[in-house]
C-alpha cells in the first residue's frame, strides 16, 4: 500500500478564520509578553504558558514549551518579539511535524476502504462527506455505507450526502446489522468499480463494550470480502473535546486500530491546541482538519501551515 492520495489543502484565509478562536487565544498570551519584553520575567512567562494551556496544548507540552523558552531567552539566544514568536512557532511545528504521511492511504487496486468511526456527534458524517467530495472532485468513483443503523435519522442523513455530492450509497434500515449493510457495500462497491468506499459508523451503542465489538465486527467482515482493507481507519475527533480527546483515540485505537484523526470542528473552538496533545502523547497521525459544515470545509494536516495560519 504505496499510494497516498494526494494533499488537498483549503484556502490559506479559510484555515486562518477556522483557527481564529484558538489565534485570539495565543495572540493575547504571546501580546502580554511581547508589551514586557524588555524584561522577559516570569510573570509574563506565566501568562504564555496560561494561554498555551488554556488552547489545550496540555500542561506537560505548555510547560516544556515555556522552559524551553526560558533557557534560550537566558542563552541570549530569544532577543525580541519577533523572535520569541519565531521560537514558539518552531517548538510547535517541531512538535507536530509527522514521519508519517498524512494523505490518505490508498489500496494498490480498487477499491480503497475507509473505515469512518467515533463518538456520536463528534462529526463523523459530516467528514465522510467531506471526504467523498474530495474524491468525487478527483474524478473518482465513491460510495458510502450506512452503518450507522443505530440512530434514526442516520441513514437518511447520509442519503442526503450522497446525493447532493454525488456519489452511490448503500443502506438497509435503521435497526439494521450494519456489519450486513458493510458486506453487502464492499460486494457493491467491487461489482460496481468503486474507486473509494467510506463506511459510517455508529458512536454510541447501549454501552461502550457494545460499540467497541459492533466496530471490530464491521472491520472483520470487510476483510472477509477483501482482507488488505480497511485501507484507512479513520478516527473522527471533535476538536472541542480537548485533552479527553487522548482517551479517545486509545479507546477506538484498541478496537479497530486507528490508522488516522480527523480533527473535526476546528472552528468555533478556541482548544485547536488539542492537535498537539494528540501529536504528543498518540503515535497516530492527525490528517485532516475540520473548518466548518459544507463539503469544502476541511484542510489536509499539515504542521508548517497549520502553526503559520495560526500566528502569522
Ligand atoms: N462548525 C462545524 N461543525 C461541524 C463540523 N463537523 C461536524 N459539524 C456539525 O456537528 C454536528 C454533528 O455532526 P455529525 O457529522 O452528524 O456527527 P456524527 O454523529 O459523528 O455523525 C452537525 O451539526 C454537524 O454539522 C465542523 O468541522 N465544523
Ligand atoms: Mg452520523
């Protein structure tokens, strides 16, 4: 499995207005130390790191950030503002730059199988069309499984999707086994040359334990059909979530084994620092990243970028 599909990045500006709650935030933390600068004293290191932790980078993540600040401003190496700003932006991208890919992972032949999970409301079916559109827009052939079976309204939520994109959809009743809505999508999706195959999920079953074995028998029965896939796992986050976000990501990441995040509703949030405690303390990458409700609202992870729209 080589092939990543390629980056599909949002306007620069649309990044910086979805990060905006979460720039205001830094941006008053770092104002305060720039105005004492002459004197970079502990009072106005505090107040950064409040700002840092208060963005929901974490307490560990804010702490080292600001000891690290703290020697190098000691070494003479932290002159002016512009450089502690400079110096901050370079210990985040540090933090959040991946060794991994961040596209998403293709199969070597059709289709590709994205396995979309997470809790309820945390934006899963607002992702899985984002991401249809994507590939539709590529010219690719998608459909979409309704195996959320468990919420009503679900399906028809995403029968809505499907035809305002674009693109096939398979799907049985609410109340329905979504393992048998999986297998009979993945059995479409060969016999009708399907290029990519997004299977939603349900986020809240009776109890967890009950969500957790209905996700690995989903996973189980795609491969029954087709044993490399799900080529992607991916884990929808809402951003909101902030450091509780972590236990998520563990959770799902036993279950079905997690293989990306997506990190929804960026927007409207002013905790975007939670991307780096996931980059900090899970080895799985964070690929996407939502800015709002439409299709076009979603912006490929990317470290550089993604802490340059939030200062600069
Ligand atoms: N502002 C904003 N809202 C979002 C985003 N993603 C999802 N939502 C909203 O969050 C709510 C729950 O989303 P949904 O996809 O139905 O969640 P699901 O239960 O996990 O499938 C809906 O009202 C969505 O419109 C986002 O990136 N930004
Ligand atoms: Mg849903």
């Amino acid at each position: 499995m080589a092939a990543f599909f390629k980056k599909l990045f949002a306007p620069i500006d649309q990044l910086k207005s979805g990060l905006a709650k979460t720039r205001k935030k830094l941006a008053s933390g770092l104002g305060s130390v720039f105005k004492a600068f002459n004197r970079i004293d502990e009072d106005a290191l505090e107040r950064l790191e409040e700002a840092l932790i208060e963005a929901d980078v974490g307490v560990d993540a804010a702490a080292q950030i600001i000891d690290d600040i703290r020697k190098a401003h000691k070494e003479g190496r932290i002159e002016d503002s512009q450089a502690l700003k400079g110096f901050l932006k370079n210990e985040l991208k540090k933090i959040l730059r991946q060794t991994t890919e961040t596209g998403i992972r293709m199969a070597d032949s059709p289709p590709t199988v994205i396995l979309v999970a997470g809790v309820n409301g945390s934006g899963k079916t607002t992702a899985i069309a984002r991401l249809a559109h994507f590939f539709v827009q590529d010219g690719r052939k998608v459909m979409l499984a309704a195996s959320d079976t468990f919420r009503a309204a679900a399906v028809e939520q995403l029968d809505i999707w499907s035809k305002r994109i674009g693109c096939d959809i398979v799907k049985h009743k609410t109340g329905g086994d979504p393992g048998a809505v999986a297998y009979d999508a993945v059995e479409a999706a060969i016999a009708r040359g399907i290029d990519v195959l997004i299977v939603d999920t349900a986020g809240r079953l009776h109890t967890k334990e009950n969500l957790m074995r209905e996700l690995t028998k989903i996973k189980r029965v795609i491969q029954r059909k087709l044993p490399d896939a799900p080529h992607e796992v991916m884990l929808i986050i809402d951003a909101n979530t902030g450091q509780n976000s972590i236990q998520q990501v563990k959770l799902f990441d036993e279950a079905i084994g997690v293989t990306g995040i997506f990190l929804a509703k960026l927007d409207g949030t002013a905790k975007g620092g939670a991307v780096v405690a996931i980059r900090r303390n899970c080895s799985i990458p964070v690929k996407f990243v939502g800015l709002g409700e439409q299709p076009e609202d979603v912006d490929t992870f990317d470290a550089d970028r993604f802490v340059d729209a939030m200062f600069d």
